[in-house]
C-alpha cells in the first residue's frame, strides 16, 4: 500500500483480467478491491481496497540509488516469514518477448519464489521497485544463475497521478507489432505474429530471423 487512501501497487498482469479483486489484510481478513490502472510501458497495476487496511503505507524510496552488489530485502504476502534477504546483481536494459522493455531494470538474487507484485525494499524501508518475473542472467566467468527482475519504482512517479485518475498514462504508447521474438545466438527470432496486426501485414512470419 503506497498511501492512505488505500492505493496498492503491483504488476500489471496480476490484476489486468481480474473480474473480482480481493485483498487480504493482517489479520488475515478479505475485503474487495478496486482495479484503479495499469501502465502498459512499466508494467505497473494499481489498485484500491475498498475498506481500510489498518496498516501504515510503505514510502517510496529512489530506484537509482540501488546499485549492484546493494543489499536488499523482498517481502510478499505472508508476514515477517515472507521476508528473504538478497542482493542487487545488476542494473540493465530488460527486454521481454512480448514487445516490452526496462532501461535499467533492477536484477536480484537470490531469487524470489512468490515475486509477482513483490515489493522490494532497501535498508531504510523504503520502496524500491516491484516483483515481475523469474529469469537467468549469465554473470561473466562464473555461470548462468537464477534471478528475479523488478520494475524500479522511479518510474512509478510520472505517471501515479494519472493512474488513478484516468486508469493508464498521458504518455503515448510504444508502436505495437504485435510479435513475440527471443534472442539467441546473436539473433533474434520471430516466434509468434498476432493476426491481422502490423507485422503480420507487413509480412514477417513465425521463424522470421533477424541479424544484430
């Protein structure tokens, strides 16, 4: 929770296709919730309870000041039990298959088994960024190793006053192609075109190769 009026931030993709929304407080009981906003750039899902809480909101902390080698807590539902001591690994560019993309993303490990919507705290309890997906990361001259991937929350500002007022951003979105691709070998694949959209009709097909 990030204010008084009962605002909670998570990703996106918890609540984008919710019919119904239920939070559960301290005391382990449920009260509705409201689907307030998501931002499509960022990832962000905002939301609002419909009663009180009864707990003190977390404040936002500053996303640049979490340099690697940082150590970091991450906490998800489930109390002080929940809570797991980690590590920033990297700060870098997060591009996902699904035409989405992090300048500078926030990389931790060990890795976070519930981390969608997890929040990420620095040693001042401040908020530092929220829980999006699992993933590897190949750390030269050691090996590939197991990571999570957070959204930093510097980017939340810009754009928290229209979430709640108008449920999405002023800012304009990023052209659509509507492909999914992966990266391998120093190439990109086409893996999947959405039908009737701009790839497809600009005629790239699943298999499609790309040189870097």
């Amino acid at each position: 929770m990030i204010d008084s009026k009962g605002h909670i931030l998570t990703i996106g993709y918890i609540i984008s296709d919710a019919e119904t929304i239920e939070v559960t407080g301290q005391t382990a009981k449920t009260t509705n919730a409201t689907f307030v906003g998501y931002d499509y750039n960022t990832g962000f899902g905002l939301l609002r309870a419909e009663k009180p809480l009864g707990v003190e909101p977390m404040k936002l902390g500053q996303s640049s000041e979490a340099k690697e080698g940082e150590p970091i807590l991450v906490a998800g539902h489930g109390g002080k039990d929940s809570v797991q001591v980690g590590q920033v690994i990297a700060r870098k560019e997060f591009v996902g298959y699904w035409e989405y993309l992090i300048d500078n993303a926030i990389f931790i490990a060990p890795p976070y088994s519930n981390f969608g919507g997890a929040a990420l705290i620095d040693r001042n309890g401040r908020l530092l960024g929220i829980g999006s997906i699992f993933t590897q990361m190949m750390i030269p001259g050691i090996a590939s190793i197991p990571c999570n991937m957070f959204v930093p929350i510097d980017l939340l500002n810009p754009i928290l006053s229209d979430l709640i007022t108008r449920g999405r951003s002023r800012e304009a979105p990023r052209p659509w192609l509507g492909l999914n691709s992966e990266e391998a070998h120093g190439r990109i694949f086409v893996t999947r075109v959405t039908a009737e959209g701009p790839a497809e009709r600009a005629g790239l097909h699943p298999k499609t190769l790309f040189l870097q």
